[in-house]
C-alpha cells in the first residue's frame, strides 16, 4: 500500500539543491543589482555635474535635493530587496528539507547574506535622510547582530560546534565591512549631490564612520579567531576541523585588514 517511501527522499534532495542554490544566486544577483546601480546613478549625476545642466535648488547649489535622492536610489533598492528576500525564503524552505550539517550550512549561509544585504538595501534610501553617518554605523551594525543572531537560533543544529560558530562569525565580519562600503559609496554619493562644496568633508566622515565600524567588527573577529583555535585543537573529527580551520582562516584575515586599515585612512589623508 505504501510502495513510494523508497524514493521518497530523492525529491527532498533536488528541491534542496534547487533552494539552495536559487538562494546563494540571489545573494550574487541582489548584490549585483546594488553595485551596478551604484554605477549607473554615479555616473549620471556626475555627467550631469560636468554639463552643467542640472537644476539648483533655491538654497544652494545641490544637483539634487534629498528628495530627489531617495527617489532615485529607491528603485535600486526595492530591487534588490526583493531578489534578496527571495534568497532568504528559498533558504528556508531548503531548511526544512536539509537532513546532515553540511546542507544545514549551506542554507544558513543563504539565510544569512540575502537577509543582511535585505537589511542594507533597507538602509540605502535613509541615507538621504540620516545626515550623521554614525547614525549609519550602527544601523549596520544592529542589523548585522540581528542576522548573526537569528541565524545561530535558527540553525542550531549547524552552529552547536565552536568551529561552525567561528565560522558565522567572520562570515558577518565580512558582510557587516561590505555592507558599510556599499552604504558609505551611497552616502558620500548622496553628499556629493546635496552639498558639492563639502563633498571633500562629507567623503572623510563617511571614511571616519568606517574605520569606527571596523572597531566593534575587529573585536567580534578577534573573538571568532580564538574561537577557531580553540576548536581547532579541541576537534574529534575532520569536519571539525575542516571548520575550525575555515573560522581562523577567515577571522584572521578579517583582524589583518582591520589592523591596517586605521593606517591606510592615515597615509591617504597624509
């Protein structure tokens, strides 16, 4: 009576492989969609700025006010957004079809990065609205927490290991430093069209935003990088350890950067 049970799980597994690469794909085409129109709306106001054919506002020489700005970046945006929230959704359902850790891994990894850069295609258009870039920082940081945070809840079963959690942990390292390049290009773009003559200004405290975002990122990695040594040596198996290699690997690197990056501003600005 019950003669399907046997092939059963072959379904399961292809709509698994399907979800999870449908979500990563989403994460690389939302994030696409963000740097192209970056691009694109960089390149026209520019263009605008060296015909000389914009229109100025009454109180001052902006090439767009901040209306005008949030209404442009906004299509950008609500794209991305989209493609990202289905990266996310397709995620999940791959979740409830995942059986071992490594396809656990692989959706939490999809979960992880649409629903980030979800919250940074958010964060994009209030840049025309939230003047202090700090203010920036730590939407991004919050919003970079909240995901590392929900995807430790979520899949538990994934980071029950300290090599999985070490690994989580630079992941967001990596994505809360890309997300606040992405959101300070927005910024000084969106800078650069409201107030030309203080672009120069405008530019440096979206550099000093940045560096103050890679504090609390330099402590997270720091954190995951012990964390990885820890499991390293602690391993029974060689999935640990192919993690935990993979957590100092990654938080490493991140504390390399971080370390050099304070050094970088100064030379530049020297």
């Amino acid at each position: 009576m019950n003669g399907h049970t046997g092939p059963a799980p072959v379904p399961n597994k292809r709509v698994l492989r399907m979800m999870h690469r449908l979500s990563l794909a989403c994460a690389l085409l939302g994030l696409a969609v963000i740097i192209g129109g970056f691009i694109v709306l960089s390149t026209s106001f520019f263009d605008e700025m060296s015909a000389g054919t914009h229109s100025v506002i009454p109180d001052g020489s902006a090439v767009m006010s901040d209306d005008e700005f949030i209404r442009s970046v906004l299509p950008v945006a609500c794209a991305a957004g989209i493609i990202h929230l289905a990266g996310v959704i397709a995620g999940f359902v791959g979740r409830r079809h995942a059986e071992d850790r490594a396809e656990l891994g692989r959706c939490a990894l999809g979960v992880g990065v649409n629903a980030f850069f979800l919250g940074c295609a958010g964060i994009i258009p209030a840049v025309g609205i939230v003047g202090d870039p700090v203010g920036l920082v730590v939407l991004l940081a919050v919003c970079g927490g909240a995901v590392l945070f929900a995807c430790f809840s979520l899949f538990e079963r994934f980071f029950s290991s300290a090599g999985a959690r070490s690994v989580g942990v630079g992941v967001a390292g990596l994505l809360v430093m890309g997300g606040a390049l992405l959101v300070g290009l927005f910024a000084m773009l969106g800078a650069i069209t409201s107030t030309p003559e203080d672009s120069f200004l405008l530019g440096m405290f979206v550099v000093i935003a940045f560096v103050i975002v890679s504090v609390p990122v330099g402590i997270a990695q720091l954190t995951g990088l012990i964390m990885g040594i820890r499991a390293h040596r602690r391993a029974d198996s060689e999935d640990e350890q192919a993690l935990a290699t993979w957590g100092i690997v990654l938080n490493g690197t991140l504390c390399l950067c971080l370390l050099f990056l304070p050094l970088v501003v100064l030379g530049s600005i020297a």
